[in-house]
C-alpha cells in the first residue's frame, strides 16, 4: 500500500511542478494547460504503437479466453 501511495504522491508532486513552471513561464493557469495539454499529446503521439500492440494483444487474450470456456472440448 505504501507504494501505490508513494507512486500517487510523486506523480501529484510532479503534476503541480509542471502546472508551476509553465504557469510561471506563461503568466496564466489557461495558458499552463494549454501547453500541458500540448506536452501530453505528444507522448500520445510517440506512444501510439505501444497502444496498437497492447490493443492487440489484449483482443488475443480474450479470443483465447473464450476458446477455452466455450464448452467444446476439441479445443
């Protein structure tokens, strides 16, 4: 439990830095999100293959899944 809470303190701690550098170098909260938001859309971007495989990946399971607790025994 202390992991997971010292993970979700790190990453609040991390958020708010952010938020304060780019509100600093901005001059607005408005502004600090907007390039936030720009900011996280390119790790979106970069990651998209990462999402395509672990898509695939995931329907294989389930495909897997289901073929075994279909009630056939061949398979």
């Amino acid at each position: 439990m202390r992991v997971l809470t010292t993970i979700f303190v790190v990453l609040c701690v991390g958020f708010v830095a952010a938020m304060g550098f780019f509100y600093l170098r901005d001059g607005s909260l408005e502004s600090a999100g907007a390039s936030m938001d720009e900011g996280l859309g390119k790790i979106d971007k970069t990651t998209q293959p990462l999402q395509d495989g672990l898509g695939e990946l995931g329907d294989g399971v389930k495909k897997t899944v289901d073929n075994a607790t279909d009630g056939d025994d061949g398979t």
